[in-house]
C-alpha cells in the first residue's frame, strides 16, 4: 500500500506519471531484463543507460524524494526474484530500444526477440497516448 499510495499522491499532483513509470520500467526491463539497471549512474567501469539516446531528457522517475522511514524501518511486502542489477549499458539501450522512427519490421523483430509478439507491440506503442510525445518525433510526420 505504501507504493501505490505514493504513486497516486504523484498522480494527484503530476498526471503524466502514469506514462511516466510506465516507460521507466519498459525502458529498464527491455534491456537485460528487470533489473533497475536503467537507475545506475554512469561510473569510470562502464557508461549506463541514463545516457543512452532514448533516455536521455526523455525517462524520468530517477530521483527519489521526500523519503521517509517509520522508526521500526519501512517494510515493503514484495515478490522474490528481481536481481537487480550492478551494471548498465548505453550500448545496449540504444541498440534494443525501439526508436519511433524505425520500420515496423524491426520493432517487431526487437519484441520477438525479447518473448514478445505483435499484441505486446500494439500495447506498449498505444501506451504513448498516455503521456505525451516529444516535438521533434511529430514534426518528421508533419512535413
């Protein structure tokens, strides 16, 4: 309750978080998987995915604010399993992420390659009507 308690004070007070959290954690998890990877700074071992251009000024939810902890500690209930990670890859992001400019075909073959098909294409690509698009991907289709 904690969690989804702040994300709809969030909500409350800034609309697009939805779109916002919702990219946040596509752009984390289509590469190398779910591990908050996309959170990392860069370090002088590698340059992480903050960086890379489908991020960059674009994905937010980095900084975390206003945190506060009970006096017994805060306690989250949540499901095993994510390994997060201790390494990120601007490398990576900007070779798995589908650019919005790129054919059909090559997004499609990015998602397969992830165990995604064309119904999760359709999804995560209609989840854009959410938020809003940056000027600069509208004004190629205006011309």
């Amino acid at each position: 309750m904690i969690v989804q308690n702040g994300v709809w004070a969030a909500f409350k007070t800034d609309t697009r978080i939805a779109a916002s959290l919702l990219r946040l954690h596509f752009h984390d998890c289509f590469v190398n998987g779910c591990d908050a990877s996309i959170l990392l700074d860069d370090t002088i071992d590698f340059r992480g995915e903050k960086n890379a251009f489908p991020n960059r000024n674009s994905a937010r939810g980095y900084e975390q604010e206003n945190l506060s902890f009970c006096q017994e500690g805060l306690i989250i209930l949540f499901h095993f399993g994510r390994k997060d990670g201790f390494t990120a890859s601007e490398k990576a992001a900007n070779e798995q992420l589908p650019s919005p400019i790129e054919p059909l075909e090559n997004i499609t073959a990015k998602f397969t390659s992830k165990g995604l098909d064309m119904k999760d294409v359709v999804v995560l690509s209609g989840a854009h009507t959410i938020g809003f698009a940056q000027c600069f991907y509208l004004q190629e289709e205006a011309v």
